[in-house]
C-alpha cells in the first residue's frame, strides 16, 4: 500500500514539474493541428485549434470510412459520457450501447460480454486496435472513449465472432496543455483519487499521463478491491507528414474472488444480497501491462501507411473456495441448502505480441471513385496455464441459511500443482477492401480477407502422484493444429441524400473447432454467414442520429459429438469424435438513437430485440434441444439516458442527468440436453436457470464553477434485486442502491 502511494505521488510530482514549464513563444501547437492518430492504422481527421470542429472517424472501423459509408453500425461512448455517469467499471460504460450486456462476473475477476447471442470476451475484446487478454476488469480512468463495431468483422480482425467488436481507446497526448485532478468517493468504503496531465514538452512532443488508485469494499461482506493504475504516452511530431505515437500503461490489481449466493437445482435462493460464502482468506491478483508504437505517414492527401506495433503481458492468480455443487441428498442432509465448499487454485500467464501494416489510398477509375484498405496483421500469443489439485478437494459443507462467516474455518490448505500447459498460437492475416463509389448515391463495398491459425500444445505432468514437479517432467508436445479460411464481405449503400444512408451487407466469420473427423483428423473451422440491413439518418443537421438495421446470423455446421462412428451402425463413445452437423441461428433489431439536439444537452438511447436458438440438432444423446434459445442471451435489452446541463441564468453550470438500462428474460446455466442416461431417460432438464428481466435507473446531478467541477450520482434507485450467471456457478446478484460523489479540479 505505502508503495502504491509513493508512485503514485511520485507520479504527481514529476508532472506538476512539466506542466509549470513555460512554453515556446514560437510554440507550433496550430501548426500542428494538434492531430493524434488512432490506434487502429487509421488517421483520424485533423482537429485545428483555430478553426471549426470537425468530427473524426471510428478507429474501430480502422479503414477511415465515413459512417454513412460503413454498412455496419458503430456506436462510440466518449469520454464525457463516460464522466458524466460516473461509470467505474466496462459493465456500466457499455449500459449505453444496445444489444451488449454482461452475461457473468466469473467469480469477481472479470467481466464477460455477449452480444448478439455470440460471447465477445474470448477474441472480440480490443484495445487500441489489439487483441487483450479479457481476464482482467479494465480501468475506465485511463479510457478516451469505447467503440462498439456491430455484427461481423472478422474482415479486418480475422477470427471474431459475429456479434461485434469492442475496442477500448485509451486517452493520448496532446499540445493544447492542460489537465484535472480527480476525487470519487462513494458508498461502500469507495475511494479514488485520479490524475490527467497533458501538454507539449517541446515544438515536436507532447506527452499525456492519467492514473488512479482506488481502494474499496462492497455490498457483498468481505470482498474488497484495490487497484493501481498508470498510462503514460507520448506525440512525436516528425513532420507534417509523419507521427509516432507511444503509449503503454499497468494495472495490478489485488481482488476477492467472489462466486455469488447460492443455488439448488434451477433455484437460486432467498438469501441477503450481501451475504458471502466464501473462506476469510480467498484472494486474487491481477496484474496486466501494456506498450505499443503507433507509426502514421500522409505520402499525400490520398495516400496513407501505418504501421503498429504492440506487447502485452497478463498476469493472474487466484485462490479460494468455489460454490460448484449443492447437496441434495436427503438421506444423508434431512433439509435442502447444505453446500460442499470445494477449494480452487489458479495461475494463468499470456503475453501477446501484435503487429500491423495497412495502406489506405484513394483513386479513380473513369468517373469512378475509390477508396481501399489493404495490410497485414500478426499475433503471437503464448500463455501458460497451471492446474492445482486439493486433497481433499472439498473446504468442508455449510448451511448456506444459517452460515455466520465469523465461526468458519480459517485455515489455509495447500495445493499441489500438478500440470502446467503451454500454448504458443501465432495468427496472421492479409486483407484488402474497396469502397466503389459508382454514383454519389450509389456505394459498392467489397473485401476479403485469408486468415491463417498455428497452434501448438506442450503438456508438463508430474513425474507420478504426489510427488515430482512439472517444471521437472518430460514435456508432451501434441501436434501443431492449422486452421484457415477465407472471410469475404459485401456491401451496398445507397444515399438518397446527404444524411441518409440505406445498406445491406453480407459477411462471414470462422471458428477453429476441436476434436477430430472420424479419420483422426482435426476438424475444419465453422463458417458463420451474416446477413445484415438497415437504415442511417442524420436530422437537425447532424445533431441527432439514428440507426435502425435487421440481421441474421447462421452457423450451419456447428460441431456436435458423433452419435455413431462411420458405419452409421456402431454408437460412438469417443467424445473427441465430432461432426458438423448441427445449426444455429441468431436473427434480430437493433435500434439507435444518439444526439446534442439543443446545446447542454446529450441523449442516447437503444433497443435490441435477439432470438438465437439451436435451429438444428441432431436429437441424440448429448445434443442439445431443437428450438431452445441459447442460453445467456437476454431476447430484448433497452437503454436510454440524457444528460443537461444549463447554459446561462442563475442555474448556470448545474447539469442533471438520468440513465436506465433495461435486460430482459434469459437463461443462466447451460442448455438442457437430450440423454440416454438411464437416470435421466428423458433428457437432461435441470441445466438451465430462468431469470427475470430487470430495470436499472441512476439519476445525477452536479455542479459546475469555475475550474471546480461536483457531481453525484444515485445508482439503482429502485434498488432492484436480479443476478448475472456464469453457467451454473457464480450467481452473482447486481449491486444495490448506492451513492458516488466526484469532486474535479480543472488544471
């Protein structure tokens, strides 16, 4: 703790020095335009100090298309929405993008998001236009604004599921010097002091720091976070042509691992929201860093090459008791709620080199203009997973009506760490897309991208039970998995004017599989084929903007367990031995509203409507029920939010502002399946969990004077009571009402 501190003051020192350090009387900041370049190989518009305000492109998008030209919707949550409500966690930012939501909390480590019906938390999670490692919960200080890219986008970001992208930006240099301190306190022991400095060092460099510590508890007894934060950047201004941007940034962050309240069978239980059935002594740490160089060169107005390049290291431990089974039995516990404690250790390790290479160019053909995007990408990701076994593996059992955390046991066990796996993964893709402006109302959007996928799987055991180190045992190497494929993307975009935009769109993402054919050989990845429409409209001259857009998205060849082997004849009892066989299909609307209409005041609001269901299946032992939704995915989510603040009169400068975010029916658990179980003759039926749908509302209010700036947020008001569910564990229940205060000074 004392250390923490000491950097973070250390921190304070060093950039109070720089912002007092007077500037150049020929200072270029003008001249320069004070341009940053995205993260994603894409430059942004120019923002010039002296002249109007000109919107600059998605970095998401990464091509430099203009929305109106994208057939796709992008939702972007800047940073004074993100300021405005007060949000300290990704869960709470994203309660302004429809159609994503969080599915788990997974034991209190992370976060995990669908969207879609598709998890997004596996390859869909960005940042800065790299792939990161999702097992962390990201700091919110450090963010300039989220960017949330709809549907398919494995165009330019290889394999990704089809439910969209989400790309955390995080906040870089500038030459317009200035900067704020920061204070949120809030309910529950709350406390985070935050910094952001920004300035020119020189006529060519500009430097930014922000970071914050925060230290809390929570509604939940004993848990508790604590968490550090740094990113540091830097702006070279090579030339008028040419920038270099470097950035990195470090979390550690120290956590309670948290697997919820309880549960019997598809029943979670009656108990205070508060209440916390984990060991006194369960702790987890996450430590996560970041460094990247972003290279940007104007050859000239039409032509631009980019180049970026990124490390990541992530780091997490964790051990705990785990609530993974209930005891049911009457014979031996007269009364349902007894629960086995199981104990859990875990140690995962990835680090994660990136880098990408992209030309955007504009030419024509004739009277035919265009505008393309073509490059190259590569991955390395090599991540170590350690597996620790208990003996015995339970804790000890609970009354989970009853438990008093004070009279547990308190005790510490040991594990023995028995397998260490290692996986090296190198990924590598080439793309090129073509915007075709045929007319200025007619737009033809056509790419592809090849994706090529190496992975390799080193096994270390101990030597023999009980005894031995992995470290020390003869290495099991499996053989190298291949995976390709080919992603095209169409696109049609008609503008009957200016500001509007109709599209229809249609892409396709790949999945790697495992398992293997009948004939041993590993399987090929599934094809996901989305179809997609809609319509953008601009009104008020660009003050408002909606989206409205329709899409399919179907997996037919989703791989099943064989249910005979090749003879048609023979039941199969190899579960590694699958086929291609079954289907899904996710189909939905999503609707967009985003805008400042009057000055003051900013307003977003969505809704999505999403039915994904096993469409196909093949009825057999172990496969899932024709016709069920897949579980985890809300069939409508519904957001709106405002935020005012008065521009003049006595009431200058106080703002008010509302958000409600609405989730609605799902289900937690697994899917039932169907089984030839003799315990279960009629298939499995207990898996899945039903879960209401629920309204959150925060309303805030503030104040601002001078360079002082004070808000305060009411969070669930109506203090609703509903749960996130990770499979059939970790039912963790949503947080109560509570209080955040922010205290600011502007530099």
């Amino acid at each position: 703790m004392k250390n923490k501190l000491l950097l973070v003051l250390s921190l304070i020192s060093f950039i109070s020095y720089s912002q007092n350090r007077p500037e150049s009387e020929n200072d270029t900041a003008t001249a320069i335009n004070d341009t940053v370049k995205n993260k994603k190989g894409e430059i942004l518009n120019e923002v010039i100090v002296t002249k109007g305000k000109e919107p600059k492109p998605v970095t998401a998008v990464r091509s430099g298309l203009k929305p109106m030209d994208n057939p796709q919707t992008v939702q972007v949550i800047g940073s004074e929405v993100i300021e405005q409500q007060q949000a300290i966690r990704l869960s709470e930012v994203l309660k302004n993008a429809n159609g994503v939501y969080v599915s788990s909390a997974r034991g209190g480590a992370q976060e995990s998001f669908f969207s879609r019906g598709y998890d997004m938390s596996a390859n869909n999670m960005f940042k800065n236009g790299f792939r990161y490692n999702a097992g962390s919960i990201p700091d919110i200080s450090g963010l300039e604004k989220v960017e949330f890219l709809k549907g398919g986008s494995a165009l330019l970001f290889g394999n990704v599921a089809p439910g969209g992208i989400l790309n955390l930006v995080t906040k870089t240099p500038s030459f317009t010097r200035g900067g704020e301190i920061s204070m949120q306190m809030g309910s529950y022991a709350y406390y985070k002091p935050s910094i952001d400095f920004y300035g020119p060092l020189s006529k060519s460099i500009a430097f930014r720091i922000n970071g914050s510590y925060e230290n809390s508890e929570s509604f939940r007894d004993v848990v508790k976070n604590e968490r550090l934060y740094v990113n540091p950047s830097l702006l070279f201004f090579i030339n008028p042509k040419t920038q270099i941007t470097v950035q990195g940034d470090y979390l550690t962050a120290d956590w309670t691992p948290d697997f919820g309240t309880g549960i019997i069978g598809k029943t979670i239980l009656d108990i205070p929201r508060n209440t916390y059935f984990g060991a006194l002594w369960s702790t987890g740490n996450t430590k996560s860093s970041s460094a990247s160089v972003l290279l940007n060169h104007d050859f000239n107005k039409n032509w631009k090459l980019n180049f970026n390049g990124s490390f990541q290291n992530y780091n997490r431990t964790q051990k705990s008791t785990a609530q993974i089974s209930n005891l049911d039995d009457i014979k031996v516990y007269p009364v349902p709620g007894y629960w086995n404690r199981a104990l859990t250790q875990a140690k995962n390790l990835e680090q994660i080199f990136g880098d990408q290479l992209s030309l955007q160019g504009n030419f024509n053909t004739g009277s035919v203009k265009h505008q393309i995007f073509t490059g190259a990408d590569w991955e390395n990701s090599f991540t170590t997973a350690y597996t620790f076994v208990f003996s015995p593996a339970n804790y000890d059992t609970i009354y989970l009506f009853d438990f008093d955390p004070s009279t547990q046991k308190k005790d510490i066990p040991n594990a023995r760490n028995t397998q260490i796996l290692k996986t090296d993964a190198n990924r590598f893709g080439a793309y090129f897309q073509d915007l075709i402006s045929i007319t200025e109302k007619i737009k033809v959007l056509a790419g592809i991208r090849w994706s090529w996928q190496e992975t390799e799987v080193t096994t270390y055991k101990e030597t023999s039970t009980g005894a031995g180190n992995p470290q020390d045992a003869i290495p099991t190497v499996a053989p190298k998995r291949l995976d390709n494929a080919f992603s095209p993307k169409a696109g049609l975009i008609f503008q009957p004017t200016k500001d509007m935009s109709l599209f229809a769109s249609y892409s396709n993402s790949f999945t790697p599989n495992t398992g293997n054919t009948f004939n041993s050989q590993p399987l090929k990845p599934s094809i996901i084929d989305q179809y997609e429409a809609g319509i953008k409209k601009e009104f008020f001259k660009g003050l408002l903007s909606t989206n409205i857009t329709v899409y399919q998205i179907t997996n037919d060849n989703l791989v099943q367990t064989a249910v005979f082997m090749q003879d048609g004849i023979t039941p199969n009892s190899d579960t590694n031995i699958k086929v291609m066989s079954g289907e899904t299909k996710s189909k939905g609307v999503e609707i967009d509203i985003a805008g400042k209409p009057v000055e003051g005041l900013s307003v977003i609001a969505g809704y999505s409507y999403n039915d994904m269901r096993y469409t196909k299946t093949s009825g057999k032992n172990g496969s899932f029920i024709e016709g069920d939704r897949v579980a985890r995915t809300p069939q409508n989510t519904a957001n709106l939010s405002f935020f005012y603040t008065l521009q003049s009169g006595f009431l200058k400068g106080v703002s008010v502002g509302a958000i409600g975010n609405y989730i609605g029916k799902r289900i937690g658990g697994w899917n039932n399946q169907y089984s030839t179980d003799p315990k279960y003759p009629d298939g499995i039926w207990y898996r899945e969990i039903p879960l209401e749908g629920y309204t959150t509302v925060d309303v805030s209010a503030g104040y601002n004077w001078k360079k002082f700036s004070l808000l305060c947020k009411l969070s669930n008001i109506t203090n609703e009571l509903n749960y996130t569910v990770h499979e059939n564990y970790s039912v963790n229940p949503i947080a109560p009402r509570q209080v955040m205060v922010n205290l600011k000074y502007k530099l």
